[in-house]
C-alpha cells in the first residue's frame, strides 16, 4: 500500500532520480510511491528517461506514462545534467565516463560539444512530446578553472568565455522556446553560474530570455538531506510563495552519511511538514470596516 500523501494542499514532492539510475524505472517508482512521493524527476540517463528513444519510438513515451501512472506518480520534469555539462565545458577523459557513447564519439572536444548541443535540442522535443514543460540540467563553462582570480584573471578572457555559453546555448534556448519549453539551470561550482553574482552574468549573457531560468539547489555546502544542514527552508518557501510559485518541490537526494532510501524517506517527511500556502489575504484585513451604505 502506498504511503499517505496528503500534504495540506501544499505543492507536490517529487524525487530526482539521478541518485537512483542504478535502479530500473519501474522497480524505483514502486518505491518512491510506497515512500509517498507525489512524482519523479526523470533523470535523461540509466533507463528512467532516454531521449533518444523518445522521439522516434512513438510507444515509448507512453510506456514511461503508463509506468508512473501505475504507481500514482507523475512527471514535471527531466534531467539533463550529464550531457548539458558538455555543451560548453573543455572536454576530457573525464566526459567520457559521464557520456552517452554516440555523444562521447572519438571524443574530438568540438565534436563532443556540438554532439551534446543536438541532444539537449532534442530534450527539449522529447519535453514536449511527453508533456513536460520544463528541463532541469547544468550548461558546462569553458572559463570554470578560473572561478578564483588569484593570481588575478585576464578579465577579457573571463567575458570571452559568457560571449561563448551565449552563442552555444542561445540557438539551443531557440529550440526550447519553439517547444514551449524551459531550461533550468542548476546554480552550481564549476559552471558557467555559480553565485549571485555569475548567475546575473549568464541570464544577462542570454539577455534574459524566457526560456533560460534558474533550478533552485539552495543547500548547505557539505551535501546533506534536507533538513540536516544550514539552509532556512522557511524563508526559501516563504520567497516561493511570494514569487506565486505553485509547482513541485523536487528533492535532489544526496548525502554521503545517509543510507538513501532512510534518506529519501527523511527528506520527504521533512519538506511535507516545511511547506505552507501563502495567506490569502492581508494581515489587517480583520481591522477593516465595512463601508457605510
């Protein structure tokens, strides 16, 4: 029997699988429902959500459907991050491990890096055609190694490597906005945004085109579940509420200390009971008087 998920009308909880691809689709959505997840963040890798099946193989979108709904889940988003890493990165033996094999190819950077761009545009198809209208992922940085000006950076360099994410990513944002897709970037080290101050540069790189957005991963440094770091998850849900955001709540899991599925649990009893609906309406609106006929 699957677990209560009643939650006080608050938003959705899904669970990203990318800490679970070991794990086929289905046997881990049988678990996330009996844990009492509302939904899956499909990670774009193991066998939980693969691209390139979706566009040409017209029942294989279905079958994914089918093997949430059987389990009472459902699906807002997908996860790119293994590819999208190498949309801008310099790559190294280091991509290989993480790349599909027709992505990696002879493994020639530029090759990688455009083989990559191909396959994020037809994330953003493979979206579509399963209703999902949103794709969570990272962009790559060919300036990351320079994420620490001392000794001091060349700045032009550092300008130069915003002019090259723009003109890599813009033409993929392209294909996202013709979709009706969004691209989320998760803020992250290493990448092209980073801070406050980095993810400012990179929107403003794409002139802050609808299409780019920002994955909140608000955290504690050392990855931890949440609810055992520093992070105040109340004023991120009150910030939430004041922005109208009414989506899921999507639970990256990783902490190295936890056993994952005591962790997963944890963490989705904690962001049940961390959520609120906003008020709806002012404080002093008892104090008013009704007006005089």
């Amino acid at each position: 029997m699957s677990a209560d998920r009643s939650s006080s009308d608050g938003r959705p909880v899904t669970l990203f699988t990318g800490q679970w691809a070991d794990l086929p689709l289905a046997e881990l959505a049988a678990e996330a429902s009996e844990w009492g997840f509302d939904g899956l963040e499909l990670a774009c890798w193991g066998d939980h959500f693969e691209i390139e099946r979706a566009l040409p193989e017209p029942d294989y979108v279905r079958r994914v459907h089918e093997t949430l709904s059987d389990n009472g889940l459902d699906c807002w988003a997908l996860g790119t991050h293994l590819i999208s890493q190498a949309v801008c990165d310099p790559i190294d033996a280091r991509h290989r491990a993480v790349l599909p094999p027709e992505v990696w190819g002879d493994g020639e950077p530029e090759g990688v890096r455009t083989r990559a761009a191909e396959r994020i545009k037809d994330a953003a198809r493979a979206a579509a055609a399963f209703s999902v209208q949103t794709v969570t992922g990272f962009t790559g940085s060919s300036i990351w190694h320079m994420l620490y000006s001392f000794p001091p950076n060349d700045f032009d360099e550092i300008g130069r490597g915003y002019e090259d994410f723009a003109q890599r990513w813009g033409p993929i944002i392209d294909v996202f906005d013709a979709e009706g897709v969004r691209f989320a970037r998760e803020v992250h080290p290493t990448e092209i945004a980073y801070d406050f101050v980095t993810t400012r540069r990179a929107l403003e790189a794409l002139d802050w085109r609808e299409g780019f957005g920002i994955n909140l991963t608000e955290r504690g440094w050392t990855f931890v579940s949440p609810g055992h770091g520093d992070v105040d998850f109340e004023a991120l849900l009150r910030a939430l509420n004041r922005i109208g955001y009414a989506g899921p709540l999507s639970i990256e899991w990783e902490d190295s200390g936890m056993d994952r599925e005591y962790g997963a649990r944890d963490a989705l009893g904690f962001v049940r009971r961390s959520d609120f609906a906003p008020s709806s309406l002012a404080f002093d609106a008892s104090f008013q008087s009704e007006p005089s006929a």
